[in-house]
C-alpha cells in the first residue's frame, strides 16, 4: 500500500493541474482514513508555492525535474502525516507547510523536527540519510539561514522559508549537503520503505485509543519475543477460557522498557478478537502517577481529535475535555480503588477480563491492611477489613464470576520501590492457598527465575493439582524503550550488581549510539540535556527521593510536582520536565520515560570498597540502612532511574563540600570514580 497520498517526479507534478492533484489528495484520504480532512485553501496555496519553486529550481538546474515529491506521506507512531516530502538524489527534505502563519512558531518548528526525527530513527531506507527539515510560512519575513546546530550530524537545522526564498533556500542546501558520490534514494523504495517504531508508552496509548493496531506503531520483524506475538497469544488464550469457561491467569514478564504495558493497553483495545462489546476489560495499576499521566494524555488527545471532527462539521455536539476525560476512565483505573471498590460488594466486576501493570508491585497483606485501616478511619462507612494481599483479594473478585474469566498480570523484575510491595511470590501464594482451580500460563524465565526477571519467581516449590503452561512468547527480553541500545538493561545490571567488568565491556556495545555521560557539575547536564532537545523529544531530571543533600545543587526531591503537567507540558510551561528546575523521584516516572535522562546521584546509594553502602538522610545527618529488604529497594530506586531514557543518560555527582559534613567529597568521590569505571564518559 502507499504510504503517500501523491507521489510523482517532479516533472510530472509540473504538467498535472492543481485541481487533479487536490482530487488525488481527497480520493486518497478518504479510502485510507475515516478521518481525513483536506483544507483546499492551504492545498490551492501550497500547491501553487511549490510548483512557482520548482521552476525557478529548474531555471537553475534542469536536473530538478528529475527529483520526486511525496504529498501527505504517513507517519503511523505519530499519527500524523507529513506534508510534503522531496526526494533530491541524496538528499531528504521534510516540508511543513503553515499557509496562515507570519512568523514561525516554535511549536511548528517542533513539529517538523519531529517529522524528520522519527524518520531518521525508525524508516529503514532513511537511515544514515542527510535528512533538512523545512518549515515553510509563507507569509513570515525572510530571515538569515542558520548554520549552528545540536543535532545528529545527519539531521541539519530547519530551514524558516517563506513563499519568496523557498526554492533558493532548498538549492543552497542541496549545494552544501548533496555529494554526487553518495548512493542515490530510490523514491519507490523509500515511499514502501519498512517502518520499525518504538513508540513511548503515551504515543502508545494515544494511538490504541485512536483506533491503531499495535502493528502499525511498533517494531516489525523476526524478532522472537515481539510484542505481537505477545498479544496474539493472550488473545489466544482469553479465546480459549472464554469457550471452554475456563478461568486462567496470564502472567507476561519482561526488562524494562520492554512494552510490558503497551500489551496490556493492546488487549484491553482488542474486543473484537474475543467477543466484541459485551466483554469488558480494563487496565489497572498502582502506579498513580502513570496512571493520571495516561489519563490526561488520552483525555487531551480524545478532545483535540473530536474538537477537529467538530470544526469541520462531521459532530454536531462540541467537545468538552470533561467528556473526553471520562471516556478515558472506564478502560484506565486505579488499582487501589478497584480493590476498594470490589471488598464493598459481593457481586463479580463488571469486567470479565482485566490486565493487572506492574503486578509484582501489588501490596502484601500487612501493607494492604495497614492501608486498609487508615482509609477505615477516614471514611464514615468503613468497609470490612480482612489480612489478605492485594494478588489474594484480585483472584477472589475475579473468581466471582460463574464460568469464564481472565487475569493478565504485567510483571517487572527488581522494580519494587516501596515497602509492602509484595513481589510476584504474593500472587503465588494466593494461587497455591486458594485459587488452585485457575489454570496458568507463563514463561520459564518467571516459573525458574532468572536475572531478566531479578531472580523472582512465582512459587518456591511448584505445587500439585495445578495446570501450568509454559511459552516463550510471555517474556520479553528486547527493551523497546531504549532502542537505540538493546544491552543497557545487561549493562544497568551489572553496575547495581558490582560487576565492573561486565558493565565496562557493555558499555563500549552501548556509548557509540547511546551516549553514557557523567559529570561533577549540574549546569554542565542542564546544558547537555538542552542541547538534545530537538521537535518534542523530552528531557528532563530525575532523582532518588533520598537525595535530600542535593538540595545545596538546587535539586529538591521533596517539592510536589503535577506529573501530568512534567511529562505533558512543553517547554514554555515552568512546571514541564523540559524547563530542568523541577525533579521526578522515581515514585513518579516508573513505567514512563522520557527521551533524555539527566539523573542526579547522591549520598543515600555509595561506595564502601567494592560495595555498595545504603543511607537513608533523617534530621541533621546520614544514618545506615540495615534491612536487607530497604537495601534492595535502594538499588531498585537507582535502577529505575537508569532506566528512563530512550536515547542517552547523563549522571550528575555533586562535588560535595568539605565544610559541610552531610555532603563531604569522600561521600561522592568513591561514586563518580566507580561510575567511570562502569564506562561513563566524564565531561
């Protein structure tokens, strides 16, 4: 299929009239989308900027007409389409036309940068191409080329041109970037070019809920743990309890940043392979801050998109982000309220199939209890409160049920950050004490344990009279989140784990297209981190929230953030990620991620020889933490925060201050020299 809705040479494009060619646009729109909207007034207008362009371009270089031009070529991670695309010998320009404007916006300079980004990252044929963003307005006043730019080598400046010095600015980087020697692009290829995307988990989100396939927005290939075969085999089994009245847990483990949480979204999306409407679903999670971030992504996308179906007419009733809001809600929900809500009834959920995220996360039954009586006091209709596990009292609403149901439970290995965070032994014990009539399916990794899963297991001893399954394709081994290097789980791993040599060896795999940078100033991170910035790839600081001694370095772990607001907003808004003055614990950004990560390290995770040694800040001084189960959090608190990024970490170790007792340089020497160690680059 086509992924341009006109593409032609441009010789061609010349001798077709615009009224064919907008016909061409609209015939094409239509059969590939039921949203598709075309502008004649921005069409009419760009159509005849192009075309006045191109011969002038010609006038200069008859070998012009030999290029090809690609209309509203589809982004599917994006969701979105690219203007205009030109294909010049070598060369890729990525045009994005805003007929109305008179000057350009920096929201409109992201956006093409954007373009030309995921392109460079995730379209095959556009690899290791010089690709030039365009923002053409052609109404805004001409201004001076750029040549100053933070960008891959590959990727130059965006163009700012206006209707005037479009084709005199295209021709002048076609002069400086193009190079005869260079193997020319094949349009047709290229149009049909595979596309290998790893989107966020919000991209994600936004695109399932549009109405996307997980296909089209994710990696596709022969990779033996993808993310379809994943889903095609839940769905497989959600198919078999539901006709042969079965009731069966899932259990799918993964590395971080492995898609865990796009599966779970992606079933939740796919009624129509196990019973269509009458079956619902749901997605839960502990996770508040993913969950509210996930809300208000969605809410915000639902709205913009009816708001567009509203101004051209295809809705009669305006849109309110209340509305749009409250859509979101029945398929995202709080697991804790779900929880709740299930003890204060007798009946069975409304949902027949549900995905539990993070399920190793979910609390004990000392946790829940303690929980439990604190909301009992709060509430003037306390409910019963009984000393069962949150895995024990899920089976139990889920068992309700008469015939068929379905748990899926997401599973991450030594990402538990918070004392009463059972681990996934909780959901076992449930299973052996009560539940042994749910069938299981699972991977080996979690049924044996091993470094992928951080050594978690369901059951120390596998129990009889219980029906287990074992596939390959419940574990995910490839990290999606960072694709840019498959082996920075290994490597995360190695550094919490005290294996210098391994850690040095994988990172010298990783540093060439994932940089691992350190550095004993936090204005050199901020300003490493603002240099990546390029079309809406975020950045932002993260900490541990024991790094209260970082406050002298401008870093308060203790001040409230919206996390909505950080990782949504962008960077004109003071509250956003991008702006580097406000920092994320890891209470807020596990299971979300951002494409930059400066991580602030302090004393409370140090060197005591070839060890680690664990501090928790109280009053006046650093005290020792002794429980081995405090401990491990500890470590689980650092790996999630080098985990966050998609394409490259910067780690900020204070100097410390000899005066000042609770930040002596012997606390932070000892860390930034093992981190060199690991294979960090110092700047």
């Amino acid at each position: 299929m086509k992924q341009a809705y006109f593409h032609s040479t441009i010789e061609d494009f010349l001798n077709i009239n615009e009224d064919e060619i907008i016909g061409k646009l609209n015939k094409a729109g239509t059969s590939f989308s039921s949203q598709w909207t075309i502008t004649t007034t921005s069409w009419d207008s760009s159509i005849q900027i192009l075309k006045k362009s191109f011969l002038e371009l010609i006038e200069i270089d008859v070998t012009v007409k030999n290029w090809h031009i690609l209309l509203e070529y589809e982004i599917p991670r994006l969701s979105s389409r690219i203007d205009a695309v030109i294909i010049a010998d070598d060369l890729i320009f990525v045009i994005e036309f805003k007929y109305d404007r008179r000057k350009y916006e920096s929201a409109d300079i992201r956006q093409v940068e954007d373009y030309v980004n995921d392109l460079f990252d995730f379209h095959l044929e556009s690899k290791n191409r010089i690709i030039i963003p365009v923002l053409l307005a052609p109404l805004a006043k001409s201004i001076l080329k750029s040549t100053n730019s933070n960008f891959d080598s590959f990727i130059k400046p965006c163009l700012k041109v206006n209707a005037i010095n479009l084709s005199q600015n295209i021709y002048e980087a076609y002069l400086e970037f193009h190079k005869s020697s260079n193997i020319f692009i094949d349009p047709y290829k290229w149009e049909q070019s595979e596309y290998q995307p790893t989107p966020t988990i919000i991209q994600a989100a936004k695109a399932l809920f549009a109405g996307q396939k997980v296909e089209t927005i994710t990696k596709s290939g022969a990779e033996e743990n993808d993310l379809k075969k994943t889903t095609e085999y839940l769905i497989k089994v959600i198919n078999q309890a539901r006709i042969e009245n079965k009731k069966i847990v899932c259990f799918v483990t993964g590395v971080p940043g492995a898609g865990k949480t796009l599966v779970g979204l992606n079933v939740v999306h796919e009624k129509e392979e196990f019973g269509g409407e009458e079956t619902n679903t749901a997605y839960f999670s502990g996770n508040v801050p993913l969950i509210n971030v996930l809300k208000e992504a969605l809410g915000r996308d639902h709205f913009e998109r009816k708001n567009i179906l509203f101004k051209i007419g295809k809705i009669s009733k305006r849109p309110t982000k209340k509305d749009s809001i409250a859509k979101v809600k029945a398929k995202i929900q709080n697991l804790h309220l779900f929880i709740k809500d299930g003890i204060r009834k007798s009946t069975p959920p409304t949902e027949r199939i549900v995905v539990f995220d993070e399920a190793q996360r979910c609390w004990d039954a000392i946790q829940f209890s303690n929980k439990a009586k604190q909301n009992q006091n709060r509430e003037k209709n306390p409910f019963v409160i009984e000393q069962k596990s949150e895995a024990e009292l899920i089976f139990e609403f889920m068992n309700r049920h008469d015939g068929w149901s379905v748990i899926i439970a997401l599973v991450g290995g030594g990402q538990e950050i918070n004392t009463g965070e059972g681990g996934i032994a909780e959901w076992g014990k449930a299973i052996k004490n009560k539940y042994k009539n749910w069938e299981i399916h699972i991977s080996e990794e979690l049924l044996s344990g091993d470094s992928s899963t951080a050594n978690q297991t369901l059951f120390d001893n596998i129990p009889e009279n219980i029906v287990i399954y074992k596939n390959k394709n419940l574990h995910l081994s490839i990290s999606q989140r960072s694709f840019k290097a498959n082996n920075l789980n290994a490597w995360v791993n190695a550094l919490i784990n005290n294996e210098t040599g391994k850690a040095l060896e994988l990172s010298k795999l990783i540093s060439e297209k994932y940089p691992l940078i350190i550095t004993r100033n936090i204005e050199t991170a901020r300003e490493w981190l603002k240099q990546k910035k390029s079309g809406n790839k975020r950045i932002g600081l993260v900490a541990s929230s024991g790094g209260l001694r970082l406050k002298p370095c401008g870093i308060q772990v203790r001040e409230v953030i919206d996390e909505a607001m950080w990782f949504l907003n962008d960077e004109t808004d003071i509250r956003s990620s991008y702006y580097l003055e406000m920092v994320a614990t890891e209470y807020k950004v596990q299971g979300l991620e951002l494409d930059w990560v400066g991580i602030c390290w302090d004393a409370d995770l140090r060197r005591s020889g070839n060890n680690w040694e664990f501090k928790n800040f109280s009053g006046t001084k650093w005290n020792q933490t002794n429980a081995p189960a405090e401990q491990q959090f500890l470590l689980n608190t650092y790996r999630v925060l080098l985990t966050r990024s998609r394409e490259g970490i910067i780690i900020f170790v204070p100097e410390g201050d000899s005066k000042d007792e609770t930040r002596s340089p012997e606390f932070y020497n000892p860390i930034f020299e093992y981190l060199i160690s690991c294979g960090l680059q110092s700047i």
